[in-house]
C-alpha cells in the first residue's frame, strides 16, 4: 500500500528514523557473500563509508554505502553518517578496482553530509568529493544508486553520479539539511519545516525535475514496517536496472552518464528561462 500524502518535513522525519533498513541491511538482503573491503591506502580506515564485493543473483558487483548507526555508541563509531575524505577515497579505489574487472557499481546513499570539521578539510575533504564525483562521470561500467534516507549536500553526491538514481518514496535529496538551509535562508534553523517545502527535496519533486529515474513506493509508516518489501522491491528494480545497461557499450555507459547530468542542468537553465518571461 502505498504511503499517505505527507508534508516534506513529515518525510524527512520519516528518512531520518533509526528503523529505518541501513546500508548494511540492504547488503545482507540482497547481495550473496559479501566481501567487505577496506581502506583509502593513503591515510585510514572511515567506517562511515561501507564498501565491498558481493554477487547480485549470480553476477559480481561491487557496492558502497554512506553507514550510520542505530544506537549512540554506533553513530559515534559511523562518525552519525558523514564520511570523512578517507571514506570518499576509498570509495573511489573501490570503484576504480570495480571498472578494472567490469563490476557494476551499486551505491546506497543516507549521509547528513560530509563530515564538516576542521580535520576533514585539512585532509582534503572538498578534493575528495570533487575527484570522486567527476571519476564517477566517467566510469565504464553502470552504476546504480539509490537514495534510502537522507541524502544532503556533496557527501551524497560524491557516491550518486549514476546511470540510474533510485529513491525510495519518503527518502530525501537536496543540497544541505532543512536546517541548514533554514539557518541560511531564515537565520533560524527552527524554520527547517518551511525550508523543507522551499528546498523541493521529496522523492516526487526530485522526478518531476529530471533529478531522479525511478521511486520505490513505500507503505503506510515507510519502509520501516515492511522491510521485507523493501527489499524485495529494490531487488525487481536493480534487477531490470542492471539487465538494461547490459547491451551498452563501456563507452557508451559513461556517455549516457555524462549526458545524463548534463540534461538535468539544460532542464533547469530552460526552466528558469520559462519563468523570466513570465
């Protein structure tokens, strides 16, 4: 059954709930022995950013997540979802070894954002991002990436620049948090509920914009009352997402991507156009 209308905050709260399936749910639902690998061989370990092998009905793929935890003692472990550089570069050798063997590229996106301290930056946090999002321009091989909480600012979109990006109904999508937005808009981040309106964050807005290829329906209460179904819808769409690149060329993979990303700025270019004549 599919979801009750709800306001953009409500969906938020919704994303943002701790019962919400975590990346690690996801992998041990869907993927067949799964391999995790770590390390951005230059500095550390992030623990924020899970990453391995796995087989996906029989075919090797290589997936990656933002991770958060459910209690306080694994949110600190996770650093609450927000990757520092050495989860992006990880990331990214992951993706890079994956192009080598011709492994697909999965990625599941839930981050408040990057990590925003001061350690990050002075370990190149903004490089990170950049290098991760303009490689994954041009991997040749599909990636597929799907949005199953909270995705906010440059840390979702360092691991979202995909063939195809999926969002479950009630997830989130946008340039920075509610509150964040509401601090800078309203200089009051109580204001989150109306940014969350201003911000067109919501998994139909995100369609509707050309932003997003695909929403998983969710029920009544989200996902988090049915995993199960969750599950088992993710893994029809990933099934017939894959199936569909298969004829593509490595070339023509990257081709589609770039292209892709490059429509959605066309888009918005000519929507803004449209409303200067109005």
């Amino acid at each position: 059954m599919m979801s009750k209308k709800l306001t953009a905050y409500q969906k938020v709260m919704l994303a943002r709930d701790t019962k919400r399936p975590k990346t690690e749910d996801f992998i041990q639902a869907l993927f067949d022995d799964f391999i995790e690998l770590k390390g951005d061989r230059l500095g550390k370990e992030d623990s924020g950013i899970l990453g391995g092998i796995g087989w996906f009905h029989g075919r090797a793929v290589t997936v990656i997540g933002h991770r958060k935890g459910r209690t306080m003692e694994e949110n600190v472990k996770y650093n609450f979802g927000m990757p520092e550089p050495e989860g992006y570069r990880k990331a990214l050798r992951l993706m890079e070894q994956a192009e080598k063997f011709g492994r697909p590229v999965i990625t599941f996106i839930d981050t408040p954002g990057a990590y925003p301290g001061l350690e990050a930056e002075e370990h190149g946090q903004s490089i990170a991002i950049a290098t991760s999002i303009a490689r994954m321009s041009s991997l040749r091989v599909p990636v597929i990436a799907i949005i199953t909480g909270e995705g906010n600012s440059g840390g979702a979109l360092a691991i979202a620049v995909a063939n195809s990006v999926i969002m479950y109904e009630n997830a989130v999508y946008s340039i920075l948090s509610p509150e964040g937005f509401a601090s800078i808009l309203y200089k009051d981040a109580s204001q989150s509920a109306n940014a969350c309106e201003a911000m067109k964050m919501t998994a139909k807005d995100l369609y509707d914009f050309g932003i997003i290829d695909k929403i998983i329906k969710e029920p009544a209460g989200g996902m988090q009352e049915d995993w199960a179904g969750a599950f088992k819808d993710l893994d029809k769409v990933l099934t017939k997402e894959l199936r569909k690149y298969d004829s593509l060329s490595d070339i023509a993979l990257a081709e589609h991507r770039y292209q892709k990303f490059r429509r959605i700025d066309e888009n918005y270019l000519l929507d803004e156009r449209k409303m200067g004549d109005r």
